[in-house]
C-alpha cells in the first residue's frame, strides 16, 4: 500500500519525466478524492496523504486516517480494524501504486517476470486486493509513467482492476493519477480514459508512454489544472504540519517549495 517505487526499481534508471510543481499531483488527488466522507492512507504513503488532506482542508472532509501516524491514526487495532471498518462500507475512499499498472485496473505488487521466478522483487501485497475489492474509491497514484510501469498486461495480478459478471465487489479503481496526466477509469469500458495531461506533456508523449490503450475524446487532452494559490497555501502550511510527524521530510519539501 505505498505511493514509492518498489524496491526493485531504485537500481535502475531514474523516471525521465518533465519536472513537476510539487504542488500538482496533491491538487489532482483531492480534486479525484471529491465526495469521499473517510480516505484511508497506507503506509510510505506521504503523497497520498497530501492529496487527502488538502481535500479535508479545502471541504471539511474527508476524514482522513494513515497507518503509522499517531496524530491521523483513529484505529485502536491498526490494519485489523481498517479492514473491519472497509467491510462496513466506513471507508469509501483509498489510494493505491503498484509496481506494474495496465489498462484494465490490475495491479503487480509481486514483481516483474514469470511468477514465481521474478526476475525482479517487489514488497508484495499486504492487504491490497482486499482493499482494492471494498473500498468505494480507489485512486491509483505512480509518479513514473513509462512503459515499463504502465504495461500491456500485468506479469502478476496482485490485485485485480474488474470482476466477472458473477463477482460481488463493491469498490474498485476511479482514477489513475500519473507523473504525466490524469485518467479517469471508464467501468463500461472497463478501462481508462484520459482525463488531462500535466503542464509539458501531450497525447502523443502519453500514447508513447502508455503501454496500454486508453480511450481519449479528442485529437488534444485538456491540461491538469495546476493548484490554485489557496491550495499552495494550504500545502505549505496546514498540509505539511500535519504531514510533519510521519513524513517530516515529503513535509519540508512542500515548505520549501516555490
């Protein structure tokens, strides 16, 4: 349940992407987290957790609670009791990565090859595909969009994006919210749909990046709106105090900002 790259990414080559305002995918994950009333947070979720909270500081809500945190922890029993409370529909809200995402929602904790001979090694699962199945809205985040993340096919369904007709799930993916752009997940179509590109990308930058197909209305993408001056604000302040107790460091990097 972590927003970082996985472990067995961090020995190869650095995402080349354009460079981001700090400020923008916060801002595009509480604008996909709207409506929610109660938005779990993993652990190594700073992120995550940024994007919640300005949408709490922004609408009052949602109620946010992240494992590891005492301050925004409101669970006696830790991950037992998130998934008791997700079962009950008292969680509606959630965010997930994964080390390999493709168009129809799956994702790859496991790592990447012929499972169980991987030739690279990723943390596992943990409680995702549970999550992925109950929770009302999952909002997908990976900073790296590039082939090798956003893939034809995952080498390993750790958590599936759809059921089958006869599968009884009540939550599943909303968006995908990227490094290069925002996708929105068509449940009809049962994949994504690109919502916005960010500020130095294109649809042809995203088609080359994507390895999977997504449904696009348009020769041209709308772009990402950037975040507004009050959603600045409120990151370099509020946001980040909060933040500061679990992640001090992701906190000085939002208050340090331009």
């Amino acid at each position: 349940m972590s927003a970082r790259p996985p472990e067995g990414d961090r020995a190869e080559t650095e995402f080349e992407g354009t460079p981001l305002d700090v400020f923008l995918l916060p801002a595009a994950i509480a604008r996909a987290l709207a409506g929610c009333e109660h938005v779990a947070i993993g652990s190594d979720g700073a992120l995550h957790a940024a994007g919640a909270l300005l949408a709490q500081a922004l609408h009052g809500k949602p109620r946010v609670t992240i494992l590891g945190s005492r301050q925004q922890l409101f669970f006696s029993d830790g991950g037992r009791e998130l998934f008791e409370a997700a079962a009950q529909g008292r969680i509606d809200g959630f965010l997930l990565g994964g080390g390999q995402i493709d168009g129809q929602g799956n994702l790859n904790f496991m790592g990447r090859g012929d499972y169980p001979a991987l030739s690279v090694r990723w943390p596992g699962n943990f409680g995702s595909p549970y999550l992925y199945s109950v929770v009302r809205r999952v909002v997908l985040v990976r900073e790296e969009h590039s082939p090798r993340v956003m893939v034809p096919r995952v080498d390993y369904i750790s958590a599936a994006g759809t059921g089958g007709p006869r599968t009884r799930r009540t939550g599943g993916p909303a968006a995908l919210v990227t490094g290069r752009c925002v996708f929105r997940f068509d449940a009809e179509r049962q994949g994504f749909a690109l919502q916005s590109v960010h500020g130095g990308n294109a649809l042809h930058d995203i088609r080359r990046e994507t390895g999977f197909d997504f449904h696009c209305d348009g020769d041209v993408a709308p772009q990402t709106p950037p975040a507004t001056q009050p959603e600045r604000e409120l990151l370099r302040t509020r946001v980040a105090d909060a933040l500061a107790p679990t992640y001090p460091g992701f906190a000085n990097k939002l208050r340090e900002a331009p």
